[in-house]
C-alpha cells in the first residue's frame, strides 16, 4: 500500500473545536478572489452555516466584485493574505490564489491555525509539495485541512466507491480516464514572458513556472479520483504530448501518459485543451473482470453483467465537498488530507516529468 492509507482524518472530541464555530455560522475569509474563488464562496455563503466575512485580493477592485457577486457587501476587503489570517473575525480560510502561491499560502495557513480549504493542486513542482506536505504534518489536530478534489465528497462518486470497494466489478484490471474540452481556439495572440509582477499576475495561467503543466493544475482531478479507487499512487509513468494549436505560454494543449499502479494494474489518461465548443468529456472508467464503473462529475455508471445503470449527479459536486467542510468544522470532526493532496499532484508532476524526459519515469526518481 502506498503512503496514500497513513494518513487519514483525524478525529477530536468536539470541545476541542474553538466555540465560535461550534455555535455559530463559520466565519470564513476567501483569499484570491478570482473566478474559481468567487464561485466557492458564493457556494459556500448559501450554506446557513457559514458566513463569508473577509475577501481577499492584491487587485483591490477584483476584491469588490468579487462581494457583489458573492452578495455579501458587508464583508472586509483585505489586499494583503496575511491579514486576514490574523484576523479574529475569521475562522477557516478558503485559499484560491494562483498555483505557484499555493504552498507558501498554505503554510501560512497552517501556522495561523485557521481551518482551510485549500484549491487545488498542491503545487507546481516536487518541492512545493514537500513544502505542503511538512506543513501539514506539523498541524494542529484541531483544524480542519482540506483540498479542492470534490470527487472525493461527490454522491456520484462515493456510491461509485462504494460498489467498487464491495467486489461487485471483481478484480480491477485496467483504468481509463480523460477530460477532453474547449479551453482555446488557436488564434489567441502570442504573449511575451511577464516583465513584472502585474504582468505575472495576469498570465499566470499561460506558463509552467505559475500555473504547472495543464496536467498538474487541471487534470489533477481525475489522477486524485484514481488514486482514491485504487487506494495507491503510480510506481512510473510514460507519456507524450504536444502544442498542436497552442501559441501562447509554454503549456501543452494536448497529452497522454500510462501509468503502472501496484498490482500489476496499469492506468492510461488522455487530456486536451483543443476540442470544438460542443465537445467535452470528463470522466474515469474501472474495468473488472465481472463489469465496469464508469465515474464522472454530472453521473455514474455501472454494469455487472445485466446491462447498464446511472445515476445521474444532482448538483455540482462542489457544494457537497465545501458543505462536507463546513461540518466538520461545526460538528469537531476534522480531516488533515494534505499529504494526500500532494501525492495526488505529484502523480500529475510525475506524468509531466515523464512527458518532458521522453522516458518512463518512476515515482522514486521524481521524488530524489
């Protein structure tokens, strides 16, 4: 078994939670108000339990509309993290800054001893995640740690696992996943390297030095989903990938890589950033030798044997991962998953390093 089963949620009795999220709404501050961070606050603030009362920005202006969005105009407008972090106000942060601040902002996080809820990946590169990893063994067992990976906490996906996990498919022999979408045309302008900060800041999502390979900072979804199911992250990793239509930055607009998971179970994942607006397809699918479950974000599907069955999701499985955290934050019972996350990324970085080294990579490589 790998790392992956040492460190689980740990438990405290429920008066060791500090009172004020106990017996009243969590007060949470959002720190980095873009589009993704906006959207989980304004899903987490339907929650009658919580409450949003600080936003976060260096881009002042960003940080407004971001509350009007949200609807809480009321809230504390803050351009520098660290202040709200030492804030009284605040109970648990939801982090949503760009990849490479990830694990500098995390471990602020920690040492302030606020409940987190950290966007995912962990970071960039094998050392950010060691950094993430060492932060979050050092604690507190009263806070709350958790990462963006909502199929985790997804109904769609919890049943999935659950049959899985029953034998109901036998013996996985294979994995398949890929998320195949529209993400740009092919005539979006080239884009010189960033001179400055701002310039860095506003194209942080076109290089590898800020955003991660797409595969770190996109398709980390699916590789958590599949280490989950199988309750391991990769031994290696062979891949290959390209620029087909991509002109800006230095990201690939199109991969895939296999890896080979204990067991003698190899998994192989496909991405690309290039397909029609009409097209996109999101989605993991375990092979046994009784069925198959196939899983994705909107469904899940199963067949035995008798013919296929779905169900379909009843919601984006985003608001069952932040309602998940709010109660555990209300009810004492936290979870610590950040050495869990980084193994997660760093099963994405080790297909990118197997991409870029034109060879089979493994796990133990990456990590010296």
């Amino acid at each position: 078994m790998s790392p992956l089963t040492r460190r689980t949620a740990l438990l405290v009795p429920l008066q060791a939670v500090r009172g004020s999220a106990q017996n009243s709404a969590v007060r949470i501050g959002l720190i980095g108000a873009g589009s993704r961070g906006t959207y989980t606050a304004s899903t987490v603030a339907k929650d009658p339990r919580a409450k949003v009362v600080a936003v976060c920005d260096v881009v002042p202006e960003q940080a407004e509309k971001a509350k009007a969005k949200i609807g809480v105009p009321d809230a504390k407008s803050y351009a520098n993290f660290q202040d709200v972090l030492n804030s009284r106000d605040v109970d648990a942060v939801m982090i949503a800054t760009p990849v490479y601040l990830h694990p500098e902002h995390f471990e602020a996080a920690v040492k302030s001893g606020k409940h987190i809820y950290m966007e995912k990946p962990a970071g960039l590169d094998v050392a950010g995640c060691k950094r993430v990893m060492r932060a979050a063994d050092s604690a507190d067992r009263k806070i709350n740690i958790t990462f963006g990976f909502q199929q985790r906490y997804g109904g769609v996906y919890v049943k999935a696992k659950q049959m899985l996990d029953s034998g109901a498919i036998g013996k996985v022999r294979e994995v398949h996943g890929e998320f195949l979408k529209f993400a740009l045309q092919g005539n979006e302008p080239p884009l010189p390297k960033p001179r400055n900060e701002k310039e860095k800041l506003e194209q942080w999502k076109l290089w590898r030095n800020t955003f991660g390979e797409v595969i770190v900072e996109t398709y980390v979804h699916n590789l958590d989903a599949i280490n989950w199911f199988l309750g391991a992250h990769p031994l290696q990793a062979i891949g290959t990938g390209g620029r087909t239509v991509e002109k800006r930055g230095d990201l690939l607009d199109h991969l895939s890589v296999t890896y080979d998971y204990p067991g003698n179970v190899q998994m192989t994942f496909a991405g690309s950033q290039m397909t029609p607006r009409f097209f996109r397809s999101n989605r993991e699918r375990y092979i046994g030798e009784n069925g198959f479950i196939e899983t994705a974000r909107e469904y899940w599907t199963y067949n035995t044997g008798a013919g296929p069955v779905t169900e379909k999701s009843t919601r984006d499985i985003t608001a069952d991962a932040l309602e998940e955290f709010v109660r555990r934050v209300q009810a004492g019972e936290p979870e610590n998953v950040g050495v869990r996350a980084a193994e997660s990324t760093l099963t994405a970085i080790l297909g990118q390093q197997a991409i870029d080294a034109k060879r089979e990579v493994t796990w133990q490589q990456m990590m010296a």
